[in-house]
C-alpha cells in the first residue's frame, strides 16, 4: 500500500502564506522609488499643462482698453 500523506495543517499554510506576502513585500520595496517618482513628474506636468492653459484662456478672453488724452 501506498503511504499516506502528511496532513496539511494551519502552520503549514500560515508558513506559506508568510513566504509569498514577504515576496510581494520586497518587490513593493524596490519599486517605490520609481513610483514615487513618476507621480510626481505627472503631478507636475499636470499642473504645467492647467497654467499654460489657463494663460492662453485668459489672453483670448481679456478685453483691451485703450485710453487716449485729449
């Protein structure tokens, strides 16, 4: 007859578990930095783009007075 196997008990998934999150946990870690990097190079071009927008929206609707002496 064949041997039967070992039982799977809670430690043995809780170890397991553990393995794989501390996995994830260190490529998080070593990606970060570029992430953190890349929200703020869009952040910033965000808010480039919104005031240069802004600007061309202003100058098209500004009205142009022009004062003279007598």
């Amino acid at each position: 007859m064949a041997a039967l196997p070992k039982r799977i008990t809670r430690d043995d998934i809780e170890k397991k578990l553990r393995e794989v999150a501390g996995d994830v946990d260190t490529g998080v870690e070593k990606a970060r930095p570029k992430i953190l990097t890349g929200a703020v190079a869009a952040a910033v071009l965000a808010l480039l783009v919104a005031y240069l927008l802004g600007r061309r929206s202003g100058k098209s609707k500004s009205a142009r007075v022009e004062i003279r002496r007598l």
